[in-house]
C-alpha cells in the first residue's frame, strides 16, 4: 500500500481495505510475548469465579480475597513501568488486557480499569 493510497480512493475502486479502517498499533514481541501469558492467566482466573459473579452482582461488593488475587495476579500494576515492579504495558495490551476481563464479568474489567487508568497513572504522569 503507498502513501497515495486512501479509504475513499479504495472505496470508490469497489475495495474495502480494513486497515485504512481501523490501523490498530501492532505490538513488540516482548509484549505479545507478555500479553499472552497475562491472557492465559486471567482467563484461568476469572474462570474460577465464574459461578460467584452474579452474586457479586447482585450484593455490588467483590470480596476482598478477589480484590487480593487480582492484585497477585498483577492486574493492578499493568502500566506501571517494569522498573517500579509492574508490567509496563503499553496502552494496546493494556487495552487487550481489560477486553479479557470484561469478556467474564464487566465490573472487574471497571474495577481494575479505573484503578490503572484514572490512578495509576494520574500518580505516574
């Protein structure tokens, strides 16, 4: 694809070229590499809370034993830079990292969303 080339110039030859759509940043292989490996265990984590979920819901209070997995798993320290003891994630796998989440239970996708975007790092700006 050349510089010249736009979404509507492809669009007018009857192509729809999706990444003149939606250029999604790609990541390093150290933080795919990283990312995969936070999926898998977030996956494997809130699939054991599975069934508590609906009753979190419905009470609107996570119990704290959640709140201190979630924090050994290191969702709470996602874009701290690895320097100062976190993940150092960029904002992609940062983002790809709360779709995960929220894939399972919406609330802690928030819970943990808010905690590192408003903050985090509002303390590391």
């Amino acid at each position: 694809m050349s510089r010249e080339t736009s979404f509507m110039r492809t669009l007018c030859l009857g192509e729809i070229q999706p990444e003149l759509i939606c250029p999604f940043p790609s990541l390093s292989d150290e933080e795919k590499e990283t990312l995969d490996t936070v999926r898998t265990s977030v996956a494997q984590l809130m699939e054991s809370h599975i069934s508590d979920f609906v009753e979190w819901d419905r009470t609107g209070v996570f119990p704290p034993e959640f709140i201190d997995e979630l924090k050994e798993f290191g969702l709470f320290s996602l874009v701290i830079p690895e320097d100062d003891g976190g993940l150092g994630m960029g904002s992609a796998a940062y983002s790809r990292t709360l779709q995960e989440l929220a894939r399972f239970d919406a609330a802690t996708a928030v819970t943990v969303g808010a905690h590192s975007s408003i903050g985090m790092r509002g303390l590391l700006l």
